[in-house]
C-alpha cells in the first residue's frame, strides 16, 4: 500500500465507507433475515441503520467510480435487501455539466479538426450529463442530426486512480475477513473493473451499437442508433439521434389510448433473441436508457454495458427460461444446480425444496407484479443461504429480465411474459438451430471426420497388437489407493500395538510369581512397571479408536 498523500486520502474514504456499512444491520441481516420462511415477503417494516436513500447519497459523494460501485451492486442480490437494490437501480450520476470550452477542446483533439468544421451546428448546452460523458446534439455537415457523447476530461485518470485503491482494499480484505470471501467482495470488484474499462473506451460502445444493430434488424419497431465512425474515438462518440422521450414519462392517458401489447411482444423476443441466439445482450435496459419515439417504437441507447453468453450457457438459459414460464420448480432448481459450484457445505435438497415453493406461488403473475426477473433475484439469494454458487450470468439475466419487467409493466401491465417466453423461445430456437447449420460449421465438422476416418487404422492396429502380445492395460480410477493403503497400515500397526500390549500383560503376570526386593505397592516391581506401560497403552489406544475414529467416520 502506497503513503503518498493522495492515495491515504482514498484509501480513508474507501475505508470509512465501509466501516459505516460493512457491521451494521444492512449487512448482517442480508443473507439471514431477508431470506426467513422460504422467502417468503420481507417485514415491510424493517428498519436498518441507513436508509436506501442515504446510501445512494454516500457513493454520490464519493464519486463516480462509486456510483458505478452502486450501479453494479444492484445487480448483486445476494448482498442487500429488496428496497436498497432499488434504490440503487435507479442511482443517476447526474453531475453538473462540463463547460463547453472544454468539451470543444476534446471534440478537436480527437477529432483533428475544428468543430465548426465538424458539423454544422453543435448545441453548447447538453441534453444529458454523467459521470463519464455528456451528450450534446448536433448536425453533420451533411444535414443529419446525431448525438454526441463526450468524455469528461481527467475522468480515465481518475477512475483508474480509483480502481487501483480498490483493487489493494479488496484484495486484503478477501485475505483477512471471512466476510469478505463469503461475499466473494473480489468478484465483485473484478466484474466493476471489467465494465468500467469498457465504458471508458468509446470504440467498444460504438461496436456494440453495430453489433446490436445488426442482430436485431428483422425487428421494425425497434431502433439502435447506428454510430458515426469518422466522427468517433476512444473519447468521442458520435451516433444518429434518436427522438423520443424516456419510457417512464408515458402518459397514462396515452396508455389507455394504445394498445401496446404488439409492441411489448416484440421487444420481449427481441431480448429471448440477444440471450438465447446471439449471446449478446443489452445488459443494462433500465427505464432511463429505452426512449419511445413519437411515432411508437422503442429505442435502445448506452450499450456501455453489454451481457456475453457462451453456447453452453445459452443452452442452459433456454432450459432455465422454460422451466421458470412453466412453474416447474424442480427442474429449474435442476438446471441451476447443474451451473452451479458446490462444495461439503452446499445443501442442494434444501435449496430444490426451496426452488419449488418459490416458482410454485409466483404461477399465473401478470406483468405488472414483477415477476420474472426478481423470481431470479430470490434465487441467487437462495443459493448464496444454502452455500451453492451461482454463475454471475445468472445475476445479469436476473437484472436483465427486472428491467424488462418494469418496461413491460409500464406498456401493458396485463402482458403474460412467461406465457410469451414459452411462445417465443421454440421459435428462436429453431432460428438457432438453423442458423448453425452454416457452411463453415459443416465443413468444420467435415475436417473432424476425416482426422478420425485418417487416424482409425492406425489405432485399431495399435489395440489388436496390443491384444494379441498380451500388452493390454486399462486403468481405472475408482479407489483412492494411497487412502486404502494408509488406512491397513494404521490397522496393521494397531494390532502389532495390541499385541504387544497384551504380551506385555501376560509378562507382568508371570513375573508376579518371581520374589523380588524390588516392590511397588507390596508387589514385584518389575512386574508392576510392566503392566502400568501395558495399562497406559492400552487406554491411549482405546481413546483412538473410540474418539479419533468416530470423528473420522462423522467427517466422511
């Protein structure tokens, strides 16, 4: 740990933060209280030291690296109650906006050239401001209108400034505090750094802008904004404009007047979609990044942050997403443990009970009671009670899919998403399903062919001539061998100890009989000091087979 006078000032805000939190009843009362009676509702009236509100406050005013903490951490159930990862969901990073001489100065840095150049207008005053970027609209020379996100200037020194103190403080942390490995506090800060290197880079959000586009292009009512790359960089990012105000400032007289449920429709296919066959998702669709345009569509903004799902996983998502829409909670408690990571301590009966009752009462909910998406909430802190492992995609599906409630609930609150999960996903599957029917993947498969076909006559003659001189081996490992060995030695050595013991008893009985001047206790005394050693051996001996070997078995 550094002693330079910046870097104590951090590591004492860091660490007064945490001394504020880490004992009080928020902590504490998480993975234990909040999780009573097989989860079922929360005591509304529950009190803890801080309110949510005061926690949004504290990492507000430790900064935007922070806030990003807090961000990050209401997709991480498993660490704060239902209210608190609320609040935090919905934690905006509004800051005071940077003068515009200074975003003028970055925009021709990067840019190479002078902004009235650049476009032909360019409004000073932006239309939002965050910890990272501001966006200003603007117009290209060609007449289009576009949006342009600019990077606060020192904002990367800072935040990797930032990552570096947390990085030394966790890792010590995870090092001398059992709490701090049971919240795997490391993960948790790994998966912020990840992100936020990310966010800082422009060119990853432009790519992710492309990449969305282009995956989800067969649906009309969706828009992504396309980026302008010749007016892009690492700390510029320019993209078409998208009209539209927030999903949340929906009147609900244009609610009554609308029928959305088409449209709730096809934005639901379109995340089963990015999960399930791309395995790129918009990680982060919370109201304030989906905008609806006047002319009724939905727009996706802020692909900073972006979800990856590898085939394997893709494959259990779709298991997983089918067995929640179907109310059977024994096969999603199934497939979970399957994805799991468990150890002696994991209690997978408790937690397949558990599953069941959870998925069994939320049957028949309607969008606007939020289901599908916390139901994946009380599961990862299910796991986190009965000591098994989720994979951290669960939380990201969880946060994904409690995010699209909230949006569906807005636009059509009577909407069945479980019902529409089950008529979506066999369509996307058999998109999937086709869609690797490929020709690079067959001749892939091709090439696998001809390596075995080219390899069989050699290993068949290989086995028959190992056949044939008698030279054949088969190893199998079933039996810890060294156990099995150890475990005859220590009974081998105990009856050699037995029997000395009684050989030494039977002495000491025969030399009973010899006179001898030297007496213990009015007896030979040679005879006396064999049978004590006899006596004391054969109580030590006693006391490890009756005790050290009952614990032993209790162990196994």
């Amino acid at each position: 740990m550094s002693h330079k006078p910046d870097k104590i000032k951090r590591y004492y805000k860091f660490i007064h933060f945490m001394l504020k939190y880490w004992n009080s009843d928020l902590f504490r009362q998480t993975t234990s209280a909040a999780i009573d009676e097989e989860l079922a509702e929360e005591n509304e009236d529950e009190q803890f030291d801080q309110t949510p509100e005061e926690l949004v406050e504290d990492l507000k005013n430790m900064g935007p690296t922070y806030i990003k903490l807090g961000q990050l951490l209401s997709t991480r159930p498993d660490l704060l109650p239902d209210e608190y990862l609320d609040a935090l969901a919905n934690l905006q990073d509004n800051v005071s906006p940077v003068p515009f001489e200074d975003v003028k100065k970055i925009i021709e840095e990067e840019l190479g050239t002078r902004i009235s150049k650049a476009f032909n207008a360019f409004e000073e005053k932006p239309i939002a401001s965050a910890s990272i970027g501001q966006v200003h609209r603007a117009e290209l020379l060609s007449g289009r209108p576009v949006a342009v996100k600019v990077q606060r200037p020192g904002i990367r020194k800072q935040f990797m400034e930032d990552l570096e103190t947390l990085d030394e403080l966790t890792q010590l942390a995870v090092k001398h505090l059992e709490k701090a490995k049971t919240y795997a506090i490391d993960e948790v800060f790994a998966e912020l750094r990840r992100i936020l290197i990310n966010e800082l880079d422009y060119h990853k959000e432009a790519q992710n802008l492309k990449t969305l586009k282009e995956n989800l292009q067969d649906y009309e009512h969706l828009i992504i904004p396309a980026p302008v790359d010749d007016y892009s960089s690492s700390r510029v990012l320019t993209m078409e404009f998208v009209s539209g105000k927030k999903i949340t400032s929906l009147s609900p007289l244009r609610q009554l007047e609308n029928d959305f449920s088409g449209l709730v429709e096809e934005l639901v296919e379109a995340y089963l979609q990015q999960i399930i066959n791309d395995g790129f998702a918009h990680a982060d669709p919370h109201p304030g990044n989906i905008k609806f345009t006047d002319d009724d569509r939905i727009a996706l903004i802020d692909l900073g942050m972006v979800a990856r799902f590898g085939p394997k996983l893709q494959e259990n998502l779709i298991e997983l997403l089918l067995a929640i829409s179907r109310s059977n909670g024994e096969k999603t408690a199934h497939i979970l443990l399957k994805m799991s990571e468990m150890d002696e301590d994991s209690q997978p009966k408790e937690f397949t009970k558990t599953v069941s009752d959870v998925i069994m009462e939320s049957e028949n909910s309607r969008a606007k009671d939020l289901q599908t998406g916390r139901i994946l909430i009380q599961l990862n802190r299910l796991a986190l009670n009965t000591h098994i492992k989720l994979p951290v995609e669960i939380n990201i599906l969880g946060k994904i899919l409690l995010n699209l409630d909230q949006i569906v609930a807005m636009l059509d609150p009577e909407f069945d998403l479980r019902a529409a999960i089950q008529r979506n996903v066999h369509d996307i599957m058999r998109k999937k399903m086709i869609s690797e029917l490929k020709p690079e993947n067959f001749f892939s498969t091709v090439i696998e062919s001809k390596h075995f076909l080219e390899k069989m006559p050699e290993r068949m003659n290989r086995i028959s001539e190992n056949l044939a001189n008698n030279e054949m081996k088969i190893k199998i490992d079933a039996i810890d061998e060294k156990r099995v060995t150890d475990g005859f030695q220590k009974v081998a050595n105990r009856i050699t100890l037995g029997l000395i013991i009684a050989a030494m008893i039977i002495g000491a009985s025969m030399l009973m009989q010899i006179p001898s001047d030297f007496t213990i206790f009015g007896y030979p005394g040679l005879a006396m000091l064999f049978f004590i050693l006899a006596a004391v051996g054969a109580i030590v001996l006693s006391y490890v087979i009756v005790f050290r070997d009952e614990n032993l078995n209790n162990k196994n």
